[in-house]
C-alpha cells in the first residue's frame, strides 16, 4: 500500500463501505508516510448500523447451524487466500515485521476455524430434575442465548486476529457485532469486512464503524450495545465499565508479565533455550503486547550465565526494515510511543539501574533494552513498558520467585522455566494470574484457550469459546411429564 491522497471510506454499514466528509489519515510507523486518509462514519450512517444490529438480534440468533459455520469457515478460507494482502496491510499500517505479520492471518484465519467448529458444537445441556420425587417426570435443557449486540472495541497492536477475536465468536453464537477498530489501525479491519459482506448472513449482523476514541462513549452507552468487550489500555477500560455499569462488560488490558528461571532448568541448552525465548518474547512485535515478556526473575544460581546469554540473544536480534523477511524487531505504532519508552529507559539508568543491552532510539524504532538493578519503583518495573523492554534481577529460590511475580498490580500471564512437576501446580495454585505457562515465557496464546487476567488486568476471557459464553447468557427450559 503506498501514500495517497484519495479518501476511502472506512466504515462498514449494511453490508456495504461507507463514510462522510470528515477524515482521518493512517500512518506508516516506519516510514512515516501517510498510507490512507479514511472517511469516518456520518451520524446517520452510525445511527443506521446500531438500528441494523439491533433490529439483527433475532434473525441472527435464530440462524441455523449450518449457515453460521459456513460463513465462519468462508471468512477463514479467503483470509488464507488473501494471506499475502492482508500482511501486508498490517505490516503497513501498524509497522509490525512482515514475518509475524503472516504470522497474525494464520492465526486470524483459525479463530475462524475454531468458531465455525463451535458454533457446530454449541447445542445446549440436559439436566435430570427428577432428583426428588416432587419433581419427577421433569427434565431441564440448558441453552446460552446472545445477550444481545455486542460492541467490540480493538487495539493497534493486533489489528486483525484481536478483531477476529471479537468478531468470530458473536457471529458463532448469533450476536450482531459491531466493531470500532483502533483510529492508528485500522485498515486490516475494514478488508476484513469484505470477506464478512461476502457470506450469506442477515443485515446488521456485522458493522465496522471508524470513529474518533473520543466518539466511543456514545456506542458505549448506546442501550442497543448491551454488551462491550474491549481491549485496550486499563485506564479507558475502566472508564468504560464504570460508566455502563448496568452492561455486560468483558477487559482485556494490559500486563508486565513474569518469567522465572529456576534452579532446576539445567540441563544441556536449557540456559541457552530460556534466554532465546525470554529475548525473542520480550521484542518479537517491538514489545508492543499484553504478555511481552517484562520481568525476568533467575535463580541466583543461575544468574550470572542466564544473563550473559540473554544479552548475546538480545544482540543476535534482528532490528529496523519491517519488510525484511529476517527483521525480528521493527518500529513501536509512532515516534511518541517511542519517545515515552525511551524516557523510560533514561529514568531507570538514572535511578541507578545498569543498561545491559540497548537504551538506544532511532525515531520510532527503540532498540531492544535490557536493565538490571532496577529500583522497585521504578515504571519499568510497575507499570506496562509496551515497548522491548525487560528487567532482569536475581532471585533466591522458587518461594521468592513466585512472590515477586504477584507483586505487581497485574495479572495476565506468567511463564516458569522448570520440570518440576509440584512446583509447577503450585505456580498454579499460588500466581495471580490468568494464565500459568511451564516451561516457556508468558508470551504463548493459543486461539482455542482461555484468555485473560486478574486484578488490573481485566475481567472476563476472551478465546473462542470463552467468549462465546461471555457473549450469551443460559436460558432454562424445563419439560413437564416427561419419562427420562
């Protein structure tokens, strides 16, 4: 995609693209160019797309099966088709490197995949109620019904499989959705709305509506959007559910996840192993992702050769052109994002800690930064970096370890290097966390599993199926004069 001085519109509406007169322009993270100048929606046009969804709620819901998961696996099978286009939408709109770009269409496109297999599976529970004589010859079927439309709002960081996230399970489960993707992304989107026009489900079942974050509060608190799941940042997430506190409201938001490297991970290219990992996953997308890795906790014993190994990782890392196949590490969305991590980075060297390994800026590109001896209060250490950062510091034992992974406001995920098969259900048991990752860093999510956090990291899971249940509530039938 390259610069452009036409206006495209940038909503999805009744099955067809739609915008007005005012507009918005797209930036190229690592080149700066201006990529698409995009049409925001009209007041009617959203006006008609919140009536739509709506009006959508029962036809949808009462979709067969069938029609469902063929839209689902449709919407799968041409992403894959389009894998080329759609990576490079992303890599050009968010400056994500082209490699895990490809990477996110595959991972998009089985979001999809896994819906349209729930979606066959989604059927409901039988529950004996002849438990006491009172009530014999009764039987109760369990269904999940749609809460109603749901209102998806998306971040930058993931433009299209954190949008799949949200769209591919209400459209398993019947729920109309209506999605305003992030303003800084949101081209990959709006292609994606093509596919979704293309199948055979009723109008106001999908719109896409690219209005301003300061726009949002008004489809927040639309009563015809009882239902919100939104990605983001905590702090506008939480705005959002104190301010609907009468809606059904999902967060995913943001983390400074944990790895510990015990004492027991040692054998043969185990160091060597955990320090690619920890190195790769603390910069892979530029740091910019809820469960980049941030914290890195060592057993003492394992220290000094960890760190001397993940500084060499680090260094073998591949920095700059996103569009080079071998680029591990491009550009942060823009240059004030990359501004603040440096800032960052300055105010923990001058609070005492030791730079390791980068520090360094080049516009929008911030090298991949490893501290040491950082003070506890430092942001680095508190807060989330979302850029590729990561501190390093020593720890005694497992039981220190596990304690300073939940001495943190967060709690998304953690990762545990060890084979210790006890410690690792005690991890389990004991991390306040949404998830326990053995064995490798935070930074794994699987399309099918639970996803989510605990304490400032949000509420609710996404995941396909997770979701699903978020997006529906149970509706209880029960059949009198039955023999079971």
């Amino acid at each position: 995609m390259t610069a452009t001085a036409t206006t495209v519109p940038g909503s999805w509406v009744d099955g067809r693209r739609v915008g007005g007169r005012s507009t918005f322009t797209v930036h190229n993270p690592w080149s700066g160019e201006v990529v698409a100048t995009v049409a925001h929606p009209t007041p009617a046009q959203v006006e008609l797309a919140l009536a739509q969804a709506w009006s959508a709620r029962g036809s949808l819901a009462a979709l067969p099966a069938h029609r469902r998961t063929s839209a689902l696996r449709h919407i799968a099978d041409r992403m894959m088709e389009r894998i080329d286009e759609f990576a490079a939408t992303i890599t050009t709109e968010s400056g994500k490197p082209i490699r895990w770009s490809r990477s996110e269409v595959e991972r998009a496109a089985a979001t999809f995949r896994w819906a349209a297999e729930e979606a066959a599976r989604w059927s409901g529970e039988l529950q004996r109620l002849d438990t006491d004589p009172a009530n014999e010859g009764r039987l109760a079927l369990l269904r999940r019904v749609p809460r109603g439309p749901v209102l998806g709002i998306t971040p930058f960081n993931f433009p299209l499989n954190l949008v799949a996230h949200k769209v591919a399970p209400a459209l398993a489960v019947g729920a109309p959705m209506v999605l305003k993707p992030a303003p800084k992304a949101p081209l990959s989107a709006i292609a994606l709305g093509e596919l979704i026009a293309e199948c055979d489900l009723p109008a106001g079942a999908f719109s896409l509506l690219s209005v301003d974050n300061d726009d949002a509060a008004a489809l927040v608190a639309d009563p015809r959007l009882p239902v919100v799941s939104f990605t983001g940042s905590g702090p506008v997430g939480w705005r959002i559910r104190d301010a609907v506190p009468r809606k059904h409201v999902a967060l995913e938001l943001g983390g400074n996840a944990a790895v510990l490297v015990c004492a027991d991970w040692s054998g043969p290219g185990d160091l060597a192993h955990a320090a690619r990992r920890v190195a790769l996953c603390a910069n892979y997308q530029g740091g910019q992702s809820c469960i980049s890795v941030q914290r890195v906790f060592v057993d003492r014993n394992r220290y000094d050769e960890f760190v001397r190994l993940l500084v060499e990782a680090v260094g073998e890392l591949r920095v700059g052109d996103p569009w080079d196949p071998d680029t591990d590490v491009g550009p942060l969305i823009d240059e004030p994002a990359a501004r603040r991590v440096q800032d960052w980075i300055d105010g923990a060297v001058a609070g005492g800690a030791r730079l390791l390994a980068g520090g360094g800026r080049d516009g929008s590109v911030v090298r991949p930064t490893v501290l040491a001896d950082v003070d506890a209060g430092s942001p680095v250490v508190c807060d989330e970096v979302f850029g590729p950062v990561m501190v390093v510091e020593p720890v005694d034992g497992a039981d220190e370890g596990l304690r300073r992974i939940n001495d943190s406001r967060f709690g998304l995920q953690a990762g545990i290097f060890t084979r210790d098969l006890a410690l690792a259900f005690r991890a389990h048991r004991e991390l306040e966390v949404g998830g326990v990752i053995i064995g490798d860093v935070p930074t794994v999510r699987v399309e099918q599993m639970p996803y989510g956090g605990v304490k400032e990291s949000g509420i609710g899971r996404e995941g396909v199926r997770s979701a699903m249940e978020d997006y529906t509530e149970v509706r209880t039938l029960v059949l009198s004069g039955v023999s079971v």
